[in-house]
C-alpha cells in the first residue's frame, strides 16, 4: 500500500511501515489517542532536547587511510549524504552504544 502526499507524489511503505499506518489510522478512528497536556511546554522540550543532542561543538582531526576515506565518501555519496556528515553519524551511533563491539 501507499501513502499520497500529494496528486503528483506516492510514498512506497515496507511492510513494517505499513503496519505501523494501518494501527495509527485505527487507534485515530475509535478514538484511542488523546492530545498530550501543555502541548506547547512539551514541544520546547523536544526541541530542546534535539538542540542540545544534535550541537556540533568539538572539533576532531584524525588520520585514516585514503581508501578507508574513499570508501566512507562512496557510502556518503549512495546516501545522499556528505562524507563527513556521515562519518559524524556513524561516530554518533557508535557512541550512544547502537553498535555491536563484540
């Protein structure tokens, strides 16, 4: 199944994605979700827990090899991504532990 956005746009969803759709349209249609108390305080929040998260204020030099770079730039590049962007991303989810170290 998929999701319009827009006449011109279709958003393809795994099946996973899907799921998670089809149990939000049905919670919605009988009624099961209810607004969150001080919308407003708990959105600042958010954000400014995203800020302080997301702040980029050390700077890092580092050696690696030129193919390590050339192969982390190609990723970076089927991504979509800048290289150092990327590489940012995964030193970030190797730090919060997202990474098996085994």
């Amino acid at each position: 199944m998929s999701i319009k956005k827009d006449p011109k746009e279709t958003i393809k969803l795994s099946s996973e994605e899907q799921e998670l759709s089809d149990a939000l349209e049905l919670a919605v249609d009988k009624g099961c979700l209810t607004s969150i108390p001080n919308l407003d305080k708990e959105r600042a929040f958010a954000k400014k827990a995203a800020r302080n998260t997301l702040r980029k204020d050390a700077r890092v030099n580092l050696r690696i090899s030129s193919l390590d770079l050339e192969r982390l730039k190609q990723r970076a590049a089927y991504k979509g991504l800048p290289y150092q962007t990327y590489i940012a991303g995964i030193l970030h989810e190797f730090a919060a532990g997202h990474f098996d170290t085994k």
